[in-house]
C-alpha cells in the first residue's frame, strides 16, 4: 500500500498493486462528509510502469465511468453526496 501526493488535505490518495503491475488500483477519497472536494493528484508513473507522455486509462470500478489521463499530475472532484471515492483501475493504453 502506497500514499500518493494531493493538493488537497480533504482528499487523501492510495494505491496497491500486484508485483508484476498487471493489476493497479487507485482510491481517492473525499474525507469531507458535507463538502464536494477538488484536487490534483500526482502518481508515480515510472512506478506503474507507464511511459511519460503515454496516455492511460482510469476505469473507475464503482461506476463503471473510464478516464483518459494523461501525466503524473491529475484533477480529481468528489461529492459526498453522490460519489465519495474512486476506486480505479490502471490500464496501460498500447
């Protein structure tokens, strides 16, 4: 389990995955119950083993909702009321 940087102390960010990195998953959550939170995530691409620049696909398990990203750095919005957390999934674009 790894803790990844956010901008935004009412969003806190994770990861796991599997050693071969065939499976990466993601979670950002808002620890605000009342408030919609905002931030820009940073993940450690090279970690991931996904090429700067190379675009890769963000596939949000709980809605089925896929994202297209691109880079470390990231924006990510979450209301408390109607979607409080990601949980992605990792797939490399190839």
């Amino acid at each position: 389990l790894r803790f990844h940087g956010v901008d935004n102390e009412q969003l806190i960010v994770y990861s796991k995955a599997t050693d071969d990195l065939t499976n990466i998953v993601v979670v950002v959550v808002n620890l605000d119950p009342n408030y919609k939170q905002s931030g820009w995530v940073d993940l450690p691409l090279a970690d991931f083993n996904v090429e700067p620049g190379e675009p890769y696909e963000m596939r949000d398990l709980l809605t089925d909702a896929r994202y297209l990203w691109s880079g470390s750095h990231n924006y990510v919005e979450l209301d408390p009321h109607r979607l409080p957390a990601h949980i992605f999934r990792i797939r490399r674009r190839r």
